[in-house]
C-alpha cells in the first residue's frame, strides 16, 4: 500500500509531462495524444524493470544531479516551444502530424524525466525490497505502476478536455499556452536548483 500511495502522489502532481497532457487537452487533442500516454507508461515500465532488477547499482546518486540538469534543459525547451505555441483549434479532421504527441515523444520525455527517475529510484531499490517484491514479482508489481504513470497525464488530458469547453478559443488558448509553458520554465528551474544543490553536496 505504501508504494502505492508514493507512487501516486508523485506521478500525479503537476509536471512537465502531465503539463503536456493538460495542453493535449485544451486543444482537443486528448484522443491524438493516447501514444503519447502509452509512450510515458512504457517509458516507467522500462524504469521500474531496469531499476528493479539493476537495483541501485544502475543509477547512483551521483548520476540525479546530471540527470536533473538533462532534463531541467529538455524542460526549459518545452517550455518556450510551448508559450511561443499557436493554439490550434481542434476539427474533426485528423490535423496535421505536428500537433500530435507520439509513442517516441512520450517514451522520450518520460525517460528523460527526473521527476520519473526520482518516483521510480525509492520504491525500486528501497520498497521492493522492503515488500519482498523479487524476482517475477518485480515485473508484477512494475506493470500497474507503469499504467497508473501513463494514466496521469492521460487524466490531465482530460481535464484539460473538460476546462477546453469552457475556455475562449484562439487568444484565450494562446494565454493558457504561456502559462503551462512558464510553468514548465518553472519545472526547469526547480531542476536546475536541485542538481545545483545536490553537486554541492
């Protein structure tokens, strides 16, 4: 129950990720984005498994700050790709291939993603463990996390879907980008503190 609840609170709390999810959603890309979501549970299957088996020997505590630093850059891009983005307003046609988030994006991204690195570490190499999660029971235990992780942006997306019919389109959309792409600014920031912090340590 307690790698549940950790693994939850961490994968659902606002992040760059679930900060695309939630734009794929006011843009009424929600549907065009479930690669995307697929993409990112993949990428935390591949974590949970890597980690799992690796154990703490795959990624030590030295490599965080460098990984923080790798995706607080990759953060920081997104965010100006996104506030410099023109909001396109959502057809029933397909729409053009780049205002879809794929499979690669979405595996990309998460596996890039600190804060995932950072919710998988802890449970892998310390909860597993305390659970007498081994073995087989790894890739049991790995899966529904490794769902519930693409589940979060997929929720966002649809949260985003829900608030897009409220919202203005076109100038109103265009304001909503700037402010998920500062907070992916934001997202970056904190990253670059952390690994800053970590490496003077």
């Amino acid at each position: 129950m307690e790698i549940v609840l950790y693994a939850l609170s961490v994968m659902y709390s606002p992040g760059p990720v679930n900060a695309l999810g939630l734009n794929a959603g006011l843009q009424g890309q929600a549907r065009r984005a479930l690669g995307f979501h697929l993409g990112v549970g993949c990428a935390m299957l591949l974590l949970f498994l890597g980690l799992g088996y690796g154990g703490a020997a795959l990624v030590s505590a030295r490599m965080l700050p460098w990984l923080a630093l790798a995706g607080g850059a990759y953060s920081l891009y997104l965010g100006y790709r996104l506030a410099r983005a023109t909001p396109t307003v959502a057809t029933d046609a397909e729409g053009t291939q780049d205002a879809r988030l794929s499979f690669l994006g979405g595996l990309l991204m998460q596996g890039l993603n600190p804060k995932g690195w950072l919710a998988v570490l802890p449970i892998a190499t310390v909860m597993f463990p305390a659970a007498q999660v081994t073995g087989a029971k790894i890739a049991l235990c790995s899966l529904p996390l490794a769902i519930a992780a693409g589940g979060a942006p997929a929720c966002y997306a649809l949260l985003g879907s829900l608030l897009g019919r409220t919202l203005l389109r076109g100038r109103g959309l265009r304001w909503v980008n700037r402010l998920l792409g500062l907070s992916l600014v934001g997202c970056a920031l904190l990253l670059f503190h952390d690994a800053y912090r970590d490496l003077l340590s």
